[in-house]
C-alpha cells in the first residue's frame, strides 16, 4: 500500500543515515583506547573514589588472604602430617577455617561498599544524559533514533555500572593476586615456577587480538540493540496504523531479521569469548601437569618436600580462577568502552548555546524577518535553502495568516521563532530585540506555539495545559484556556482534568487532543503566539466556536498563524503568501484575492476541500 511504503522508506532512509553516522563516529574513535575511553568515567567516579579504592583495597587483602592457605597447607603437610601430630592437624584445620571465613567476609564487605554508590553513578549518568537531551537542538533529534537514544539510557549505563561494580575492580585484585601467587611459587621452587610462567606471552598475545576484535563486534552488538529499540518503539507508537493496513506480518518480519542479525553478532561474541577461554584454561592447566609431573620426580628424589609442593600446586591452582577470568574480564571491559563511546556520543553533542549578535539597533515592534534565510545543517551541500530571503513584519498586536503550497516551509519558518532551528543568515526580532540575543528560557515566555501534530504526554489534562503557563498559574487559567480552546469536553471526563491522558494521548480523539495544544498555547497569555493550523482536526462547528473564542486572545497578542482554511486566514488581520521559499505577497484576504492569482488558487481549492 502507498502509505506504507513510503513509511517503510523513510523508516529505511532513517536507518540508513543512523548506520552512515555511527560507521563514520566508529571510525573516528577508532585509534581510541580501552583505556582512554574508560578514563572519561572518572568525573561521575570521583564522588565515590574512596568507597571504591577501599573496596578494591579490601578485595585485594581478600584475594591474598586466600594465598596464605596453601602456605598453610605446606606446614601442616610437612610439620603435624610428618610428625603424626593430631593436635597440630587441628589447629591447621583451624587457620584454614580462619582464613576462608576472612576472604569471604573481605568480599562481601567489598561487595556491600560498591553497590550503593555504584548506583548513585549510574543514576547520576541517566540523569545527565536526560538533562542534555532536554538541551540538544531539534536538528539533533532528527538525526537520532529514538531507540538508539533509549539504548544509551539503558542498557550502555547497565553495562558502565557492572564494569564498575566488577571488572574494574578484579583487573586489579586478579592482576596483584597473580604477581603475588608467582611470587610465592618462585620462591618455593623457582623451577617449578618457570614451568608455569611458559604459557604467558602466548596468553598475552591472544588477549591483545581478542581484545581489537571484540571491540567492534561489541560495538556492532549494541549498535543493533539500539536499532531494535527503535523498531519496538515505532511498532507500539504507530499500532493503529499498522493494524490498520493489516501489516503487523511486516512489521514482525522486520523485527524478526534485525533480531536475527542480533543473534548473529552475539554468537561471534561468543565464538570470540569461547576461543580466548580455551586458550587461557587450556595452556595454564597444561603448565601445571607438566610442573605436577616435574614435581613429583623431584619429591621422590628427595630434592622438594611434599608440603611444597602440596603448596605450590595449592597455588596454582588457587590462580586458575584469577588467570581464567582474564577472557571474561576483558570482554566486559570492552562492552564498557564501547557503552561509555556511545554515551559521550550523545553528551559530547553541543546543547543549544547561548548567542549575542551585535549590530544595528532595531526600533520596530512586534515580530520582524530580516532578509531570513534557512537551510538543514546536515543538508547535501548543493541542496537549496529551504526559506531565502524571508522579509516580514507582523505589527505589534496583528495577526498574520501564513499561506502556501504544501511543502513551502511555513512549519519551518514557524519554527525558527521559538529558536526550535537556527536560522543560516538575516535575524528575527521580537519588539527590535534580536532573538538569538535572548535567553532561550525568555524567549520561550513570551513565544508559545502550538503544532499541527499535537503532542500530549503520559500526564493529567491539566498538566498537559498548564506546561503552556507559569508554575503559579491554577485552575482559573486552565479553565479559561479550556475555554477559549473549547475543550470543555475534558470537564466531562472521568476524574475531570485530573484525568490521565495517557502515552501521546491517544485516548483521545485528533479533534480533541489538537484543543488541549491549543489550550496549551493560550494559557500562559504569550505576548507572542506561533500557531501552525490549530484547528485542522476540528469539525465545522467545533471550529467555528474556537475561532470565535480565539478571536478574543489574539486581539491581545501578536500570532503568526499556518493557514490551509479560508475560515482560518480569516482570523487574521492580513495574510503572507509563501512561495519558493519567499514571501511572494502581503495583503488582507480579499486584497489578494483579486491581485494575486496564485493565492486565489490556493483558497478556491480549500472552499472546495471544505465543501
């Protein structure tokens, strides 16, 4: 069906594009180290450094403390065993127990000092993620997935506060526990100790190649989690429509091939995991059957003690664990660096900035467009610019009907009042104040705007319209808002405006979600007032009503107002005609209605769509 398809292409273009930026950010950080990468989780750890240097400080004492066992196990094997001393083995029995009951109260005082700040980072990381999302620019969120975004926020913090809580941790216990445990064992039988000592350049040079390679599966498997996200998020935001067109075997296609290019990367993951394990368990257990070996022909020669090495082998194979978690240290040390890579994708995005323009003064009030000219940032460099050369002056207190063709760029325009995008050269100003010379957060008080698509969020109706007004505003505004937005209706619902609205609103109505953003638009009483066709979900009368009541706020405001109707160009004091991406006329309705044939065309086909 068209409608479908063309969503499937653009849902297709969107991945093509996602693909296209991470490949290049891949290949950017592609010279970045593990631990360079790491390292720029230190500010969020820093807080918690002295709970986890201790706890790692405790974890080391722990892992040594288990190293003292074998060392006991050789006095009692060549003392109380020797002697046939009963009383000797029992008190051995009792450092052992002793010192088991130490290692696992070490690590659970480790384990009890990491957790809770460890998920103040991870909270504290969401957190800002959050934050920095709020301040990117739109042009931003045109280019991301939502469910790459999502993924970040979950799934890569995850995996950051389990490296944390972890693998940072025993990197280093297990890295000081096998330099002590070598120690240890070359001091009893430096022999012996070389013999076991073979297998380590093969296993550093395996962990080095695993380690290149598993950094771009890993990054491929997360990048394809996030991919997956995406398609489960547009699948329930959009079940309407794909119940509607009877394409939920499409829609589980989809996910099905993209799941299973999922299962794909993970398995590599596992093959990769699965042959560096079998290298580390393989050659250390071989090394230590050839040192068992070596070791027992030197007991029955005489030239070694059992108790050492009862103890030696005690040792080596107290660094079993400590050596066989290298592999699994290392593969969620590289899951880490590539979550950490691509959450600073998101936070190493610049958040709209703060601009002063200098210049000429300006004296004109109202909203003005000086010589306005906008093209996207990521568009191809010889595309054309979207608006050229935009010159418009809305007089203090006037309404302004903007018209055009579909595809004109009248959302746009719309859109670069509130500083939603950037223009690319000329200024707006509001009552002769350069917009980019204000403070978003006051711009935004005194612009609202309410959109053709109207969105409403998993809240109360009230609190759905009072976003638009001050935290002090109260019920007298949200019913006068209600009001004017002859939205009423939301007093007859089950709890009233406590009522919840639900995700995106969709328990409601087109007709009247798009008066709660209207509403929205109007409660705070803007001196300026952006409105992209806010009634084109309403019926006739309902429409009809609301103009009549809008009517009264915009006699007290200065509007902008998207206009596909005559009855709503008729709200309006005057009208701007958008073509080609220029103003092509100015006048009243009627005026250009004679003069301009274009404008005339473009009515004469909405008189006909209404009839």
């Amino acid at each position: 069906m068209p409608t479908t398809d063309a969503v499937t292409k653009d849902r297709a273009g969107t991945e093509d594009r996602a693909g296209t930026r991470d490949r290049a950010e891949r290949v950017h950080r592609a010279d970045r180290s593990t631990v360079r990468s790491l390292l720029r989780l230190w500010p969020y750890v820093r807080p918690v450094r002295v709970r986890l240097f201790t706890a790692a400080f405790i974890a080391v004492v722990a892992s040594c403390t288990g190293l003292v066992i074998p060392l006991v196990l050789k006095w009692m094997v060549d003392g109380p065993v020797a002697g046939h001393d009963p009383a000797g083995v029992w008190l051995g029995a009792l450092y052992l127990l002793l010192l088991g009951l130490a290692e696992a109260v070490l690590f659970g005082l480790r384990r009890w000092l990491v957790a809770r700040p460890l998920a103040g980072v991870e909270a504290e990381m969401r957190a800002g993620l959050f934050r920095h999302l709020q301040r990117l620019p739109v042009a931003f969120h045109d280019r991301w997935a939502s469910g790459q975004l999502l993924s970040r926020g979950t799934t890569d913090l995850m995996l950051l506060r389990m490296f944390l809580a972890f693998p940072l941790t025993f990197l280093l216990v297990n890295g000081v526990t096998i330099l002590v445990g070598v120690a240890i064992m070359l001091a009893q039988e430096w022999t012996l100790g070389l013999v076991l000592l073979a297998p380590a350049v093969p296993v550093v040079i395996v962990c080095w190649l695993f380690e290149r390679r598993y950094s771009e599966v890993a990054r491929r498997a997360q990048d394809q989690v996030g991919d997956l996200t995406t398609v489960v998020e547009e699948s329930v935001l959009g079940i309407r429509i794909i119940k509607g067109f009877g394409r939920h075997r499409s829609q589980a296609r989809a996910f099905r091939e993209l799941s299973g290019s999922l299962r794909g990367t993970e398995l590599v993951k596992a093959r990769l995991l699965a042959s560096i394990w079998a290298v580390i368990v393989t050659l250390p257990e071989l090394a230590i059957g050839a040192a068992l070996v070596l070791g027992t022909c030197q007991v029955a020669d005489g030239r070694l003690s059992a108790g050492t090495l009862v103890a030696f082998l005690s040792t080596a194979l107290a660094l079993r664990w400590p050596i066989d978690s290298i592999g699994f240290l290392l593969a969620m040390s590289q899951e880490a660096a590539t979550a950490t890579e691509r959450y600073f994708e998101v936070m190493d995005a610049e958040p709209e900035t703060e601009t002063s323009k200098g210049g000429e003064a300006v004296t004109d009030s109202g909203l003005r467009f000086h010589s306005v000219q906008f093209r996207y940032p990521d568009a191809p460099a010889d595309a054309t610019s979207v608006l050229e050369r935009i010159d418009l002056h809305i007089r203090p207190g006037e309404s302004m009907a903007l018209v055009g063709a579909t595809g004109t760029g009248k959302t746009t325009l719309t859109a670069l009042v509130p500083r939603l995008h950037e223009v690319t050269s000329g200024r707006i100003t509001l009552d002769g104040r350069d917009i980019t010379a204000m403070p978003r957060e006051e711009l935004r008080e005194l612009v609202a705007v309410a959109f053709e698509e109207p969105t409403l969020f998993s809240a109360t109706v009230g609190e759905n319209v009072l976003m638009g007004a001050e935290d002090t505003a109260g019920q007298a505004e949200l019913d006068r808002a209600l009001a004017v937005a002859q939205a009423d209706f939301a007093h007859a619902l089950p709890q009233g405006t406590a009522t919840q609205v639900g995700e995106q609103g969709l328990s409601l109505s087109g007709g009247q979600r798009q008066r709660l953003a209207l509403a929205r638009a109007v409660v705070g009483r803007p001196r300026f007032l952006v409105l992209d066709d806010p009634l084109s979900a309403l019926d006739v009368h309902t429409e009809a009503a609301v103009e009549a009541a809008l009517r009264r706020v915009l006699a007290e405001t200065t509007a902008l107002i998207v206009a596909h109707r005559p009855s709503t160009v008729l709200l309006a004091d005057r009208v701007a005609l958008l073509s080609g991406g220029r103003i092509a006329a100015v006048g009243t309705h009627h005026e250009l209605l004679r003069t301009n044939p274009e404008y005339a065309h473009l009515m004469s086909g909405a008189e006909e769509d209404e009839r």
